[in-house]
C-alpha cells in the first residue's frame, strides 16, 4: 500500500512524468499489461494531487515516482549545553559568597566593619582579572 506525505498537495509535470516513467518499468517487468498502462498513464495524466498520484500505484511494488515515498524520519537531536568548568563555577559564587561575608562581618566587626563592604569589590576585581588571564 501507498502511503503519501500530504496528498492534497498539488503535482507539478516534472512529478508526473516521473510517475509516468515508474509505470514504463512495471510495463517493463510484465507487471502491466498495455492496456492498464494506457488507463494509468491517462490517470497520471489527469493527476491533480498527490493522492490522485497514490491511487494509480496502490496495487504495485516499487519504483514509485518520489513524490509516493515517504519522506525519511529525522531523528530529533538534542542540544546540549556543556557545563563549565569548576574554576568558573567557582568563581561565579565567588562575589555572591563575599557580599554575604561582608555584611556579617559588618555587624560583627565593630567600627571597623564599614570597610568590610570593600571584599566584595575586591573579589570581583580579583576574579575578573584571574578570568582575562585563563582566555
């Protein structure tokens, strides 16, 4: 059976033709006789759609004209995103990490814990200049 991918789309001539060369190949190997060559080449002929193209071929093997084959299935492929590496990870959590640190260092520190908002500014400049010497 001949199973189409969108039978209402329309045939161009270059598919009817090609359907029309299948049918000489069946008439070829002693599948069709002249007289049910006549009747399907006037069918493909009159061909509108792909379905109209499918009814003429649903009771023979290949060659099918290309239009009748399904199309190959795809196989879905997943993107990946790579994980970077530990030293970035790290880094990452690393200015996070010193704003919390200077904020408990801030009520814990008596009059000198105004300067702990400095680590954090600090940290980022150091992980910013490690970052610009890995590249």
């Amino acid at each position: 059976m001949v199973t189409v991918d969108r039978p209402n789309f329309r045939l161009s001539d270059a598919e009817r033709a090609e359907a029309l060369d299948a049918l000489a190949e069946h008439v070829r190997t002693g599948r069709l006789d002249l007289v049910e060559y006549d009747e399907r080449s006037a069918a493909v002929s009159s061909a509108k759609t792909r379905g109209d193209l499918a009814a003429v071929f649903s009771d023979l093997p290949e060659p099918y004209p290309s239009v009748l084959k399904p199309a190959p299935e795809v196989e879905a492929v997943r993107a990946t995103v790579p994980t970077p590496p530990l030293g970035r990870r790290l880094s990452a959590m690393a200015v996070p990490i010193a704003a919390v640190l200077a904020i408990a260092l801030f009520f814990t520190a008596g009059r000198f814990g105004i300067f702990m908002f400095v680590l954090p500014v600090v940290v980022a400049l150091l992980v910013g200049s490690l970052g610009r010497h890995r590249r």
